[in-house]
C-alpha cells in the first residue's frame, strides 16, 4: 500500500472514530489518485475517411473503413436506428439517415481492418460497402462526422451472444481523407496469424484441421478435417467461415454457427467435410475468418488462416 494511500485511511478513520462531525481537507495531492497502467491504450474501434462526395442525388456521401482496435476478435455494428451526427465548423449539427457501419455480423481480428462485408444470404448474397449519406448537405472544411456503435469480444457464445458488450462513438475527420490504406492488417498482432494445415483443438479434445484451400470458378472451397479422440460420435461446429482480402471487404453471408450442417466424427475416428465461400475471381491476399467450437457447446474461439497465397 502506497503512503498516499495509507495517510487518506488513517485520515478517514480519525474522522470516523470522532464524537463530532468534523470537515477533513485531504493534503494536496490526496484528493484524487487515478492509476493508469503504463503502456495501456484506449480499447475501442476506430475509422478512416476513405473518400468525401457526392451521392447520385446530390447529397452527401463518405466512405470509410472501419479497424480493430479493440485488441480482441470482436463484431461491430452501428446502433440501430440512430443517425450519425455530422458537425460543421460553425457547430451546426445534422442528422444523417443512411447509415451502413459494422462487420455483417462476423468477428473481426484485432488489428484487421475492412470496408465492406457480404450481405444477404448464401442464395442471394450482396457486397454491403460502408458510407454515411446526409440528405440535403455539401461537404465543408472544417466537417466532422459521429457514429454511435455497439460491439460484442472475445469469445462467442451463442447462448448469450451479448455478452462482453461494449458502446463507443467513430469519430470522422472528414478534412483527414486516406486513399492508400492497406487491407485487411492494419497493425500485426504477435501470434495471431495461423497457417492452413495447423492443428485446432476444440470441444471434447477434438482437432480441427484445414486440408485444402481450392480456388475455384466462382471463389474457394475449403477441405476440413476433424479427428475426435474421444469414445462417443461427435459434431465440432464451424460454421461456413468467411475470408477477407486484399480489397477489405468480408465475403460470406453471416450465418448462425450451429445451424449449418456438419458430419458426425465417430469415435476414435476422422471425417472430412467441404464448405465454399464465393469471392471475386480477381481478388487477392485472403485470410478465413475462422470460428471453431470449444470449451463447451456452442461456445467459439477465433481463429485467422493465411490463404494469401491462393
């Protein structure tokens, strides 16, 4: 215990213990003690002015990225129904309406960051970009831009998939337009970076294992493998895992986990199954999102898979 801290108790007690209410001034100093970790950092998302114009009507329209910051796998989405709050350099506020912020659902890695996910579904899948448009508005110098979101890290768990949440603010300097960011790391994260064919331990002492990452016509198909050691037949949750390249954008619809079908491994045994994610026939420098089931059921850890060079 620090002396400070020792004197503000003795202080406190003499108070207490006395037969008359007596007003205590704390030496200078002593009145407030905040600790601050050294080398800590904010934790939150952050995002990046990517391009300041106009919409097809005439309004105003800002593309931006979005990056995690958070230090954890995490999703983000901007709160619903809550306009963003562009501010002038006089102090006038505007409402805007149209607002597309957030990861489409998927946990994204710490240091990553992106511009767009897919949504939709898998029959019918859309590329969602992020912007803001403000009805009515020109761009002015001096202009920023306020979006309220809320976002869920760490580990999932589909039993409470709200858990570990947190709320902040995107804040946008809309003079401050970065044209050259790179996707989808923005800041490397020792160990986090995993190559296909490394072994995955998952519920029940289960191993998952990448087997192959095929291009194909219309994007990939991944071989996975499961062993399971254990003396009961068993189904290890992935999922359909997305990727995410070198353009930033989050290809493969989100879908609840456990709901897409997987074989059963039987004890003591292997099984092999496919999923496909659709991605640009161009595109380049991918990387799976990948969510495996573990520690209990319907519970998922995250994991990011270089397939880079496919």
């Amino acid at each position: 215990m620090t002396a400070k801290k020792m004197l503000t108790l003795a202080l406190l007690a003499c108070a207490f213990f006395s037969s008359a209410c007596i007003y205590i001034v704390l030496p200078e100093g002593l009145e407030t003690e905040e600790v601050v970790a050294e080398g800590s950092e904010l934790k939150v998302w952050n995002a990046i002015v990517t391009n300041v114009g106009e919409s097809g009507t005439g309004d105003l329209h800002i593309d931006f990225a979005i990056r995690n910051d958070t230090g954890d796998w995490s999703t983000m989405q901007s709160v619903a129904d809550e306009p963003a709050i562009l501010t002038t350099s006089d102090g006038k506020t505007t409402n805007c309406d149209t607002v597309f912020a957030g990861t489409g659902g998927h946990r994204l890695a710490p240091g990553f960051q992106m511009r767009g996910y897919t949504g939709g579904n898998i029959d019918k899948p859309t590329t969602q970009l992020l912007y803001v448009e403000c009805k009515g508005v020109k761009t002015s110098p001096g202009s920023t831009l306020a979006i309220e979101y809320a976002c869920f890290g760490g580990e999932l768990d589909d039993y409470d998939p709200e858990a570990n949440k947190a709320e902040g603010v995107l804040k946008l300097n809309l003079d401050e337009v970065v044209t050259d960011l790179t996707y989808p790391i923005a800041s490397p994260v020792d160990g986090l970076i995993h190559k296909p064919g490394v072994e995955i331990h998952a519920l029940s002492d289960n191993v998952i294992t990448l087997l192959e990452a095929l291009r194909t016509d219309t994007g990939f198909q991944f071989t996975w493998q499961n062993f399971n050691p254990t003396k009961f037949p068993l189904k290890t949750h992935i999922g359909l895992p997305p990727v995410i390249g070198a353009d930033g954008i989050i290809y493969g619809p989100h879908e609840i986990i456990d709901i897409v079908p997987v074989p059963i491994t039987p004890s003591n045994g292997k099984i092999e199954w496919t999923t496909d994610v659709a991605v640009p026939q161009d595109g380049q420098g991918f990387y799976i999102l990948l969510s495996v089931e573990s520690k209990k059921p319907r519970t998922y850890l995250n994991y990011a898979m270089n397939i880079s060079d496919k």
